[in-house]
C-alpha cells in the first residue's frame, strides 16, 4: 500500500502541480485548501505525511500542525512557505513539524525533508554575509508577533509602533537577505 500524504494549500496550481509529483513518487494523495477541510479528511483516516503551507485563509498552518499531531503523533509533517521566517521556523519545529522549507521548494526537497531522521544538519552553509538592516528588522517582528500569538495590536505595543504602520510592514514580502 502506497503511504498516504496530506497536501494543504490554498494555492489551486501549485497543490495540483505537488500532488502530481507525489503521486508519481508512489503517495497516496489527499489536498485540502484550507485547515477545516484538512481536519476533516485527516479525522477519517490521519495521514502518514502531511506538507502545511503556512499562510492560509483562516487559521495558520502552524495551527494545524498540532491539530494533526493530535490525531496521530507519528503524522510527519513540513511546514511550506513563501513567507519564510526564522521566528515561524522555530515555531514550526518546537510544535512538531520535521522540517520547514521556502516555497518554490522541489518535491526531491518536500521528500527528503519529509523522510529526514536527524534533527539537524551539521554540515549546513554558515552564510559569510550578515542579514541587512531590513531583513533583521523583518524577522524581529515577526519573532514578536510569534511571541504575541499574532496579535497585532499587543506586538505594535511591545515594538512601540503604531499598528497601522506595523500592518503596513506585515503586508509587504519579506525582505530578501
């Protein structure tokens, strides 16, 4: 029996695009394109594999990693993203996910992140060149947003900024390196 995979993604061509893939890879695929209808394929028979994007309507995939882990704590999940970060990164891990990948990741990356036994990677790149201004700043708010459990108003409190202008900010793509 081939071993069953949660797809969940809000992106119709990019889920399309992933499922084919899996399912040439041998996976018996399931999609859903928000959290509910995920939770509802997942409660009738909880998948082996799941990949969760991040930003969703509705409720967070990080939301959903510990709904599915719930239902079966064998459930290896990876958490996709084009909204990387390393507060949601971290997030990710400590709620039960295996791995986190940057969307566009390949389905040879989505797998082998998938069937990764080992916590960590020792031999990973040390970038030579520190993070911009920017992008230090990008990933500060969004370490305090995580703390503030998505609050906005408490994290433009605790960042002492207005909540229109860290709106603004959250709005816009994070910054590159």
């Amino acid at each position: 029996m081939n071993e069953s995979i949660l797809l969940v993604d809000d992106d119709e061509v990019f889920l399309s695009v992933l499922s084919r893939s899996m399912e040439r890879r041998g996976f018996s695929v399931r999609t859903a394109k928000c959290m509910e209808d995920a939770l509802d394929l997942a409660q009738t028979d909880p998948p082996e594999y799941a990949v969760i994007d991040l930003k969703m309507p509705g409720e967070s995939g990080l939301i959903l990693i510990g709904k599915l882990l719930e239902l079966d704590q064998q459930t290896r999940i990876v958490v996709l993203t084009g909204y990387a970060s390393i507060a949601t990164a971290v997030e990710a891990i400590k709620l039960g996910a295996v791995h986190y990948l940057a969307k566009p990741a390949r389905a040879e990356e989505i797998v082998a992140a998938l069937q990764r036994d080992s916590g960590g990677n020792a031999s990973a790149e040390v970038s030579e060149n520190p993070m911009s201004v920017n992008r230090l700043e990008w990933e500060h708010i969004q370490s305090v947003l995580a703390e503030n459990n998505g609050n906005i108003s408490a994290t433009a409190r605790s960042l002492n900024m207005h909540r229109r202008t860290l709106q603004r900010k959250l709005s816009k793509k994070p910054v590159k390196n």
